[in-house]
C-alpha cells in the first residue's frame, strides 16, 4: 500500500509539473493528456465558483491565476466543488501591496456565495406562540437562532453593485472598482430561487452581527444603537427576519 501511495503521490507531481524529476516515469504525450484534463477541470471549477473575479480579472488572466494557484494548492479530493476554499487566502498572500489587493476580497465574498449555496436546509420555523407566552420582562434577554444558509460581510467595494451588474449582464468589465468611501453592509442568503445578497443600513447589519454572533437582544440593539440612537426600529426588523427565515428560532 504504501508503494502505491507513492506512486499516486509522484504522478500527481508529475501531472501538476511541481517537480520535472517526476515525469521521467511516465510517456510524455499520455502525461499531457492527463495535465491538460487536470488544469482545464480545475479552472472551469473555480470560474464556476467566482464568476465576479473571473470577469474582473478576464479569461486568460484567471485561468494563469487558477494553474498557479492549484499547483501551490491541489485539491485533496477528486470533487472540485471545495477547491475554492483557500482561494481568498492565497490571494491575500501573494497580492499584498499590490494594486490588486482587493481581489482577495472579492474572492473572500464570493466564497461566502458558495456557503450559502451548499448550507443545511433548515426545517425548523418561528414558533409565535413559544414568544407569545415568554413574560415581557425576559425579552431583553432572548437570543435567536439562525438559518444555516446564512451569512454577513462588511465589504470595502461596491459589490453589490458588482453582483447586480453580473446577475443582469452575465459578465463583468475587467476593471477593478474603486473602494466605496464608507463599507457596504451585505446579507446573503439562499431562497428557492437561488442566492439573493442585500444590502443593510449599518444599525441593521450591527444589530444583526451580534444577534448572530449570540449576544442577547438588549445587547444588540444597544451596539447598533449608541449614543441613545432610537432609529433603529427592533421590532419591525425582528418581523422582517422572522417573516424572511433570517430568524428561525429563538432560546431564553
């Protein structure tokens, strides 16, 4: 076993071109086939799974991108779906400093898609009349649970923008926008249609940060409302996200 397990690792070096020394055991032409299915699967793979990098940065660019990148990082599974995962990382990495830095964030977002995308279903729903008989002086401290197909992120670019554009256009122009002067506050989540990604007033995004990081609803709505701000409205935000599945549950 042992023996064989070498060999696979040798011919995965060889296919991946990480070490020449390797691809001496194998015929040269039968290993190209073999390096050319390997490199093209594994760049449609990840276009498929960053569709907005993949137009920002255009075809020929990010398919380079893709080959370096699985050559620094291969997959450990013959499901390519999980490749991504280590992708905004090893942008962050090797594009520090430079001009395009802030594709890594791009990626980091679109990853994030990707979770939604693949998270649990969720079966359980609100339970009114469980809040209904909890005493008034216990709301304070209610804690809520969550949809798994659900995520947050406060990004630095226009991305919803970017996200709009692409769900209307199919494409992207490869120009990396410019940073928004102040963060955009993003929900995704995934519907019967697919993944939907909004865009949240900073009071609602601080409010539900905290509710989804645990923290009680007092709690909350006092980081999201300093200094005796009274516009954010709990209530109606709690219906909202009760009325959306954002909020499937609650714990006293």
């Amino acid at each position: 076993m042992r023996a064989l397990r070498e060999a696979q690792a040798d011919f995965l070096a060889a296919v991946l071109g990480r070490d020449p020394a390797h691809a001496a055991r194998w015929p040269r032409r039968r290993l190209a086939v073999y390096r050319t299915n390997a490199r093209e699967n594994f760049a449609a793979a990840l276009e498929a799974a960053f569709p907005l990098l993949h137009g920002l940065m255009g075809h020929e660019e990010f398919r380079a991108m893709a080959w370096a990148f699985q050559r620094s990082c291969p997959p450990r599974s013959g499901n390519l779906f999980h490749c991504g995962a280590g992708l905004p990382a090893y942008l962050g990495t090797h594009l520090a400093g430079t001009p395009d830095a802030a594709l890594a964030e791009v990626a980091g977002f679109e990853w994030l898609i990707q979770e939604v995308l693949v998270a649990a279903d969720q079966a359980e729903r609100f339970d009114f009349a469980q809040l209904a008989a909890l005493p008034e002086a216990q709301h304070a401290t209610l804690r809520f649970r969550f949809h798994p197909a659900i995520r947050l992120h406060r990004a630095r670019l226009p991305l919803f923008r970017l996200w709009q554009e692409y769900q209307r256009r199919g494409t992207l122009t490869p120009t990396l926008p410019e940073p928004t002067p102040q963060h955009e506050q993003l929900l995704i989540r995934r519907t019967g249609d697919g993944v939907e990604v909004h865009r949240l007033e900073p009071a609602e995004f601080c409010c539900l940060d905290a509710l989804m990081r645990g923290d009680p609803l007092e709690s909350a709505v006092g980081q999201a409302s300093p200094d005796g701000d009274n516009s954010l409205n709990p209530g109606a935000l709690l219906a909202y996200w009760v009325s959306a599945d954002v909020i499937t549950g609650l714990t006293t």
